[in-house]
C-alpha cells in the first residue's frame, strides 16, 4: 500500500514553517534571483552555437600570384578541420602526441582537425556534425 502525501503540515515542522515564512518575506528577492538565473542560461545556451576553434595554427592561405597568367589557379583541397557538438563532458582528451583537450564541455560545438573529429566520432562522443 502506498503512503499518501500529507495535506498540511505538522504542528511539530518548526524547519518546515520558518522556510515558508522566510519565503514570503523575500519573495521580491527570490523573483529577481530567478530573473537573473534564467537570463544567465539563456546566454550560456546561446554561447554554445558558437564554435570554439581548438585547431593550433589554423588554415594556411597560399599568396595569390599576380600578374603572371602562366600561374595556375590554386587548388581547393578539403577543408581538413571538422565543427562538432558532444554528447558528454570530457575531461583530459589526449589525442596521438601532444594534442591534449583539458575540458570539452557538452553540447559546446567545437571546432577540431578532422583526424580528432572522427577519432572522437567512432569512440561515440560526437552527437553532431555541424
């Protein structure tokens, strides 16, 4: 048999009814901290779309060549970075030598070299390709 929830307090919840008045008596307070609380997340939710760039030195852009029509166009090769958003929390990823993540947050898009996004990818830690 299951117990049913009591309908009013005890007369014995001292805790019980010092928390409902201290309650009323800052409820303006209470409302403003939640205010700020949930204008908080919805920025740090917002952050997450933008990708953090955890690639070393970036893309090198050759010098275009001016003048000479001899010079052939340059060539476009696959970008070689990936944009991936995780399932979990990581902490201490280490990746072949000398490619150490200390914290990747969940649901953060990040931006990685596309070797780590696939490593990454078939370990089950990527949710999304973006």
């Amino acid at each position: 048999m299951v117990a049913q929830a009591r309908t009013r307090t005890s007369p014995k919840d001292m805790t019980g009814r010092r928390k409902a008045q201290l309650m009323e008596q800052h409820k303006e307070e209470l409302l403003a901290k939640q205010q700020e609380v949930s204008l908080r997340n919805a920025i740090a939710a917002a952050n997450l779309d933008v990708p953090v760039d955890l690639t070393a030195g970036g893309e090198a852009v050759p010098p275009a060549a001016e003048g000479d029509d001899d010079v052939a166009a340059p060539v476009q090769i696959a970008p070689d970075f990936a944009t991936v958003r995780l399932v979990c929390d990581l902490e201490h990823v280490t990746i072949g030598q000398g490619n150490v993540y200390e914290e990747l947050k969940e649901g953060q898009a990040y931006r990685l070299p596309l070797a780590h996004a696939l490593h990454l990818h078939n370990l089950g830690y990527v949710g999304q390709w973006l």
